[in-house]
C-alpha cells in the first residue's frame, strides 16, 4: 500500500503539518482494540459510526477487534464547510440495524464541543441498547462545552483545527494518512 504521507500539506490554501503520525496512530489502536476485546468479551457489540469523518478510524479500529463484532453507520452534520460549529445537528442518514438490546459502541472521529456526541447518546436512548460505550479517536477537552460521557480516547488534543485521516476541511483532506493540524498554530 502506499499511503498518502506528506510532512506538510496545503488544504483549501491553508498549511497544515504532521500532528499525529501513522505509528502512533497504529500503537493507539492496537491498544484500544484490546481493552474492547477484554471489556466485550462473549458480547456482540455493534459499532455506529457517525459520517463522514470517522470511516477512517472505524475501519482500522474494527481490525484490531477480535472478538465478534458488527458495524452501522448514521450521518450527522454540524460543520458545512467552516472551521467552527454551526451548533446545529441534523440527521442526514438513520441507523439501519435494530439496536432493541444491543451493545452499542458509537465511534466518532473527534469530539469538539461534544455537540454532535450529545445528540447521538440522546438519540440511542430512544433505540433501548442494552448498552452505549463512546469512542473518539480524537478529544478537544479544553472545546467540550456539553456535558458526554467518552469511554474510549485516542488522543487528548489543543483546540485546534486538525485534517486527515478521515477529519475533513470543507470536504478535503480525509485521505491524508495521519493527522496533521495548521501551521503557526501549534
Ligand atoms: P462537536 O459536535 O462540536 O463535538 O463536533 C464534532 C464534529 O465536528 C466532528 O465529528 C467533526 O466532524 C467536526 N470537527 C470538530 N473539530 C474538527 C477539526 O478540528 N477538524 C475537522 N473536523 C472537526
Ligand atoms: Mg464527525
């Protein structure tokens, strides 16, 4: 495979550099698919990404799961095609599968405001999981102005805009393999 690396990238006619590099990114996972194995251990849980972003992290998270596992998708928007929230949710695409009685690990991208994570906990409740666990990949703690609860971070980040891997500016640069973050603003 020959991923898409670069030490610097130029997005929508901003810089951006390596923030995240794939290695740590593959260690954090690697890890994080053995404490779900161990805390789902003879449970079938059903992973709900949310769209788009986090397609990136839900397929590698998924293997390096081992232990029997499903997976849903269900599209939110907030963002359009700015930098900062829009602080509206809407629901683009539903959940298909019947959640009645399932254990539900919702994988998100990254968590800003916790806007988006709030929504989807109140959304599962009316679904009656047996269960709901939360996965980021990434966590804007110092951004988080919504009370969520996360069981599961990859990485505890500044507030400040990040691409790739999945994390999009104004729909570009999900396909850089790593994550990279805006120049002089470290
Ligand atoms: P929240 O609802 O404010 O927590 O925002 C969550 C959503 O905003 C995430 O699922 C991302 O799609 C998007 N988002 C938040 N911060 C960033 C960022 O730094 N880069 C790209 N997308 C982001
Ligand atoms: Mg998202």
């Amino acid at each position: 495979m020959s991923l898409y690396l670069p030490e610097t990238t130029v997005c929508n006619g901003e810089t951006f550099e390596v923030f995240i590099t794939k290695d740590q990114i593959e260690a954090r996972l690697d890890l994080l698919g053995k404490q779900i194995d161990k805390e789902f251990a003879g449970k079938k849980p059903i992973l709900i990404g949310v769209l788009n972003g986090s397609f990136i992290f839900l397929a590698d998270l998924m293997r390096n799961i081992t232990i029997p596992c499903e997976v849903d998708f269900m599209k939110l928007s907030s963002y359009g095609d700015e930098k900062v929230s829009s602080g509206e949710v809407t629901e683009l695409k539903h959940i298909d599968a019947k959640l009645k009685g399932r254990h539900v690990i919702l994988v998100e991208d990254i968590i800003d405001t916790g806007l988006s994570m709030k929504y989807m906990i109140e959304k599962m409740e009316s679904l009656e999981p047996e269960s709901v666990k939360v996965v980021t990949l990434l966590h804007k703690k110092d951004a988080t102005l919504h009370d969520v609860q996360i069981d599961y971070v990859g990485f505890e980040i500044p507030t400040k805009f990040v691409l790739g891997y999945g994390l999009d500016y104004a729909q570009e640069g999900r396909n850089l393999a790593q994550i990279y973050i805006l120049k002089d603003d470290k």
